[in-house]
C-alpha cells in the first residue's frame, strides 16, 4: 500500500501524526474560544452591577465628583489595568470592543485626579467608551444595558457637567455616538 508494507506502518508514519497536528491545533483554539467566552460573561454580569449609586447627583454634597457613584470595583477593571499581565484575556476579545473597555477605566482613573473642563472631558469619554460597551452586549444601540446601565450613567455625568450638552460633547439619547458618529452633528 503506497510503499507501506503493513497497515501499521502507514498508521504510525502518516495517519498518527495528521491526527496529533489536527489536535494540536484544535485544541487551543478551543480553550481559548472558551476563555473568551467565559471572559466575556464575566464582564456582562459585572456590567450589570454598574449603575451610578446614588443614581442622581447630590446637591447636599458639593464635593462629589460623577466618578464616585461607582460604588463597587470589578474583576474585569482589574485585568484592564494590568493588561501586560493579562494580555491572554484582553488578546481573546473582539479588538474594538477590548479598546472601549481599557478606555473606559482609564477615564474613569484619570477622573480621579481630573478637575474642571479635564474632568468633564474624561466624563463624555468614560460615557462613549461604556455606551460601546453597553451596545456590544445588547447588539444594538439600544437594549437591556443600555437603559439600565448607559443611560443613568450618561444623565448622571450631564448632572455634573451640563456645559458637554451646551457643546454638543454629550448629547442625552444620541444614540449613534457609540460608532464614532453623531447623528446630531
């Protein structure tokens, strides 16, 4: 049979190491299928625990910042801030979307130390990069997360800095900002 003497030795010279290549390729893309699977239902249960609490500014409490209505702190905001120590989970996402989630707790951080005009800025930003995000998992522009989780955050962040509507920066239910494009602009 094709210069083999036995069927065992065509087994042993090409069919055992066909099968072994085809494993060896299949395998860690399922795994890592799986990790970006599993990665992106942790970020969506989390997403879900995001709303702004207090949901309103504070009138009462003149040193609050938008910022601190995120009570809670995330596994997913931790692996985005040490991305060179987690560049397997954050290389498994879908590029665009992997972007908007760094950019979003780097706003957020930034916004820490941010006063005035810097401060509004990283909020406009902080709301385009979450309301990508939102979109991703709603897959649309408009769903579940985007109404429980954008639109208070994006109301919020307005309360505080009413000057990124006056300029067109925030616009409240302005949709299409998400994509890079304003379709009020």
């Amino acid at each position: 049979m094709w210069g083999f003497e036995t069927l065992k030795d065509f087994l042993q010279v090409l069919l055992v190491p066909i099968i072994l290549f085809a494993l060896g390729t299949i395998i860690p893309r399922r795994l890592e299928s799986q990790k970006r699977k599993n990665f992106l239902s942790l970020i969506k249960l989390e997403l879900d625990k995001m709303e702004p609490i207090p949901r309103h500014k504070d009138d009462k409490n003149k040193e609050w910042k938008w910022h601190q209505h995120l009570k809670k702190r995330f596994i997913h905001e931790q692996i985005f801030e040490s991305p060179s120590r987690n560049r397997d989970f954050i290389l498994t996402l879908p590029p665009d979307f992997a972007y908007n989630e760094a950019q979003l707790w780097i706003h957020h951080e930034k916004a820490t130390t941010s006063t005035g005009p810097a401060l509004a800025e990283e909020g406009a930003s902080w709301c385009d990069s979450l309301k990508f995000v939102c979109s991703f998992f709603d897959g649309k522009e408009s769903g579940k997360f985007y109404d429980r989780v954008y639109a208070p955050w994006e109301k919020l962040v307005l309360s505080y800095h009413p000057d990124l509507q006056t300029t067109g920066r925030l616009v409240p239910g302005c949709r299409d900002r998400a994509n890079g494009h304003d379709e009020n602009a």
